[in-house]
C-alpha cells in the first residue's frame, strides 16, 4: 500500500509529532511538497503533503490560519508538515486550532529533520510499494500462464484470479452464459450481468465497462482482439482495483483470449505468451521471462539470438515470411518467438539456425523480384535483423532491428542486417536520396552562381572546407591569392545566409559536398 502519515510519524528517523488530526493518519500521501506560498493550493494536485515554515505567513492569525487551513483541506491536501526552529520556535497555536476544526491533519518537524528527508522518505516508500506492485502482477501472470497452459479449462485460471484481487471472477461465452466462476458462490451473482454483458458485446473489442452496485464493484472485460468479442469476463471487488490486481486481470484477459479461441488457440495462446516474454525482456526482467516461457521459448533464451522486426508493404501483411520461417523452426526442431504488431511481426529467432536462413533466403528472393514492372508483389516485405544477443540485451536488439529496418526501407532492400550498419564508414549512408535532394537544395545557390561565370564558389568552399579553414593551404591547392579566396568563402556566406564561423554550418555543408560527389555503389 502506498504511504500514508501514519507511516511516516511510526519513521524513526524523521521524529514527526502529530499536533492535530490524529483520527486521520491512515491518509495516504501521494508526495511531499515544500512551498511558502501565502495560497499553494493553484499548484497541488491532492494528495501532497505540504512542507512549510511560514515564512509568508502570518501563522498567529486565527482568521488567516482558519482560512488558509479550509484551502488546503478543500484542495485534498493530505496534511501539513510544519517547520519549528526556522521562523517560529513552536507550531503556532492558531495554526493548531485551524487545523483541528479542519479535520486536517498536522505534524511538527523538528529543526535536524531536513524536508528533504522526508522528501525522500516519501519518494522511498512509493517506489517500494510500486515495486511490490510489479513483483506481485508478475507472480499472477505467471501463475495464470501457468494455469492456463495445464489444459484444464478455465476454471483454474478463475480461481487464481480470483485469489489474486481478493474477489471473484466469471467467464462467459458470446451470448452472455456463465461458463465458470470463482468461488462456486459467484455464479449466481455473475448470472444478474447478462444484460451488462450484452451491451459490452456489441462492441468491437477489446472494450470494458464498470458496474457498481450496494454488494461490490464489478469490472467486464470483453475477450477477442477482433470486431466481435468472443466472450467476457468479470470481476468483482469491494474496491477499485490497484495496480497489481489490474496486473493479473490484464494477463487474465489475454490469457482467456487465446483459450477461448477455437481455430488458432494454440498459434494465439504461443502469440501471447510470446508477446508477454518480449515484454519482460524489453522491461529488462529476464529472469521473470524465463519464468514464464517455461518450456515453450525458454531453450530460445538459453543461447544467443537474433530479433527481426518486419514489416509488410502490401495487404498480405507479414503472414507468408511468418509461415517460411515456421516451416524451417519446425523441420530443425527450434523454438521460434513471433510476436504480431499490426502489420508487423517482431521475431525472437535462434542466431546461425533455420529460421533466421530463411528469412535471408526469403528477403534476397524478393529483392530478385524487384526489377519486376507492375509494382511490389503481395508479399513483399521489409526486415531489419539486430546482431546476436541474449536475454539482458533484447532492448538494445529492438533497436537495433528498428534502425536496420528504417535503412531497409529507405534503400529500398528486403532486408537489412545491423551488423552492415556498424562496420565501414558512414559515407556510404550519403548515397540515400533523401540526403541527396538535401545536399541538392543547400548547395544550389552556390552552382547556380558558378554557371553564371561569377567564380568557382564551391570547388573554393570545398578546398578550404577539406583544409580545415586554412587559408594558405587552400588557396594554395586552388592556385589563387588567399585574400581572393577569402573573398570567396565571403560570397558563400552572403549567397547561403549562413555564417562559416559555425560549426553545424561547415559539418552539412561538408556532407553536403561529399553527398553530391558520392557515386551511388552497386547493392548486392
């Protein structure tokens, strides 16, 4: 639970007095804010608990304390630390009065207790109570995984739910029947949400709706990831869930999704599984995706991998590579992570195995294909491929394949690994059209004014620019007076609008000289 003042007065270090709203300490304290501000309330948000040592403040006051004091309370502040030993020896009793006829709760710092302490104590108890939150949404998602994949219906899975949020959960079919429930008592307090589940199954999923009533607070979930759902499931709790109770709905939704499903069930359940592994790698857990890919991708992470993202430039979408790299994971027996994104498709693939060959083997087919008239055929893909990783490093890896995928794309190629992208000099990158147009557009003035006869402004500029400003130098390597070349660079500056003394200025037009002179090397 996150902290609230009592837990802050019980912190030995902090030495807290409580001066008045002692019924009200079980607050929560969503932070802790310092202001001297006659009227802080513009800036709070509720929840805060506000630092001050009245240094703008006439804290003997009984009618400014009492007005001051129904501000805060108005404005949800959670209570008031007061400082003593700073501009008051001891917390006014003005102050004290207005606070308890508030009903705000108020504490006294003492002189050696820095705010930042207490800051710092607030910052520290609500990062450990969102830690605890995260551990224990994992620990639900990996017993209802767990649940979900043992085969025996649903009726499982419910019950861990169920224990997890400390309430009930139900399961129904697409015409709004109760399918399980858990415990056994909530089947009849399921079966009064028909109707509910009716209105929520008109909708594309996935959608949700809250039902509140004297007995509890349900929440209905639709399952199904198309235009219609293929059932819902509902919750019920005395209280909005928290964070780690929304963990487990949220892997209950997606675990009852793929079970429900008839066609794909098991191609779906891998899906989620999958995408709930990639998650977890992404976030830096791999211990907790190990965990939860069990036998089914944990052989994937015991060795280096590649991650792929690709990407489909026609209405098949990805589906025919995702079907050639299946085919060849299955006839070599490797596990294969294929976790679906729109019209992208993000791979976990074994590193040197049959799956990874095949993709290759796909993508240099299709770039045969190109030449084609006629346009791009119906499965024409882009990919980009990170370097061999493992399971600390899939972040780096994703985007590693992004930045490949986003050359492939530029360059027009199926595929691009990131390893090419590394190795070698960035000058190759220049021959992409987009810098060209770029290097075209800032450099036209200067040609536009060297075909006129007026002078030889860029092979100047480009001569100076390789001799790093050096005027003896270039001018040397021109053949002419340094002062004519100084005229020159000049005549730059005044036909571009741009100063040479800056530094960004010489760096894009000196790429912009090598982009135009570059020639354009043959693409394997």
């Amino acid at each position: 639970m996150p902290p609230t003042l009592a837990s802050l007065v019980q912190h030995s270090a902090l030495k807290l007095t409580v001066r008045a709203g002692a019924d009200r300490l079980d607050t929560p304290v969503r932070w802790a804010h310092a202001s001297e501000l006659a009227d802080p309330v513009p800036y709070m948000d509720g929840g805060e608990l506000l630092l001050v040592t009245a240094t703008n403040l006439d804290a003997e006051n009984a009618d400014s304390m009492r007005r001051y004091v129904r501000r805060l309370a108005g404005a949800g502040v959670a209570g008031v630390g007061f400082a003593v030993g700073v501009n008051y020896e001891d917390v006014p009793q003005a102050l004290v009065d207005a606070a308890e006829e508030s009903g705000l709760p108020l504490l006294e710092v003492p002189r050696r207790t820095p705010f930042l302490a207490i800051s710092k104590a607030v910052s520290a108890a609500i990062a450990a109570d969102q830690y605890r939150a995260v551990t224990a949404g994992f620990e639900a998602q990996r017993e209802l995984t767990k649940a979900a994949l043992a085969g025996d219906g649903p009726a499982d899975l419910l019950a861990r739910l169920a224990a997890h949020i400390d309430g009930w959960a139900a399961l129904y079919d697409t015409s709004g029947a109760v399918l399980a429930a858990a415990p056994d008592w909530a089947a009849r307090r399921a079966a009064r949400l028909t109707l509910d589940v009716e209105r929520l199954r008109d909708r594309p999923a996935p959608a949700s709706i809250v039902v509140a009533d004297s007995e509890d607070r349900v929440e209905l979930q639709s399952l199904g990831t198309g235009r219609r759902a293929r059932g819902a499931l509902a919750v019920g709790t005395g209280a909005a869930l928290g964070t780690a109770e929304r963990y487990a709905v949220h892997s209950a939704v997606a675990l009852l999704t793929l079970t429900t499903a008839r066609s794909r069930s098991l191609q779906g359940a891998e899906q989620r599984l999958g995408a709930a592994v990639l998650r977890m790698l992404l976030a830096g857990q791999p211990d907790h995706a190990r965990a939860v890919a069990g036998d089914l991708y944990g052989g994937l992470l015991d060795a280096p991998f590649r991650l792929l993202i690709a990407e489909a430039a026609a209405p098949a979408g990805p589906e025919p590579l995702i079907e050639t790299m299946e085919a060849a994971a299955a006839r070599s027996g490797e596990a294969l992570l294929l976790v679906p994104e729109g019209e992208r498709v993000v791979v976990l693939a074994a590193d040197g195995g049959a799956a990874v060959a095949a993709c290759a083997a796909y993508a240099e087919a299709q770039d045969d294909r190109a030449p084609r008239e006629g346009g791009a055929e119906d499965s024409d893909i882009v990919v980009g491929l990170s370097a061999a990783a493992g399971p600390i490093a899939v972040s780096a890896a994703y985007k590693q394949a992004e930045q490949a995928l986003s050359v492939a794309r530029r360059r027009g190629r199926a595929l691009v690994e990131h390893e090419e992208l590394a190795a070698g000099s960035v000058l190759p990158l220049l021959a992409d059209d987009a810098v060209r147009a770029f290097a075209d557009g800032m450099l036209r003035a200067l040609h536009e004014h060297d075909a006129k006869g007026r002078g030889d402004l860029v092979a100047s500029l480009r001569a100076w620019l390789s001799r790093h400003g050096q005027w003896d130098a270039a001018a040397a390597d021109l053949g002419v007076h340094r002062h004519t070349l100084r005229y020159r660079m000049r005549r730059v500056e005044e036909i571009l609008g741009r100063s040479l003394d800056d530094p960004d200025v010489r760096m894009e037009l000196w790429l912009a000289l090598k982009a135009t002179a570059a020639t354009t090397p043959a693409e394997d």
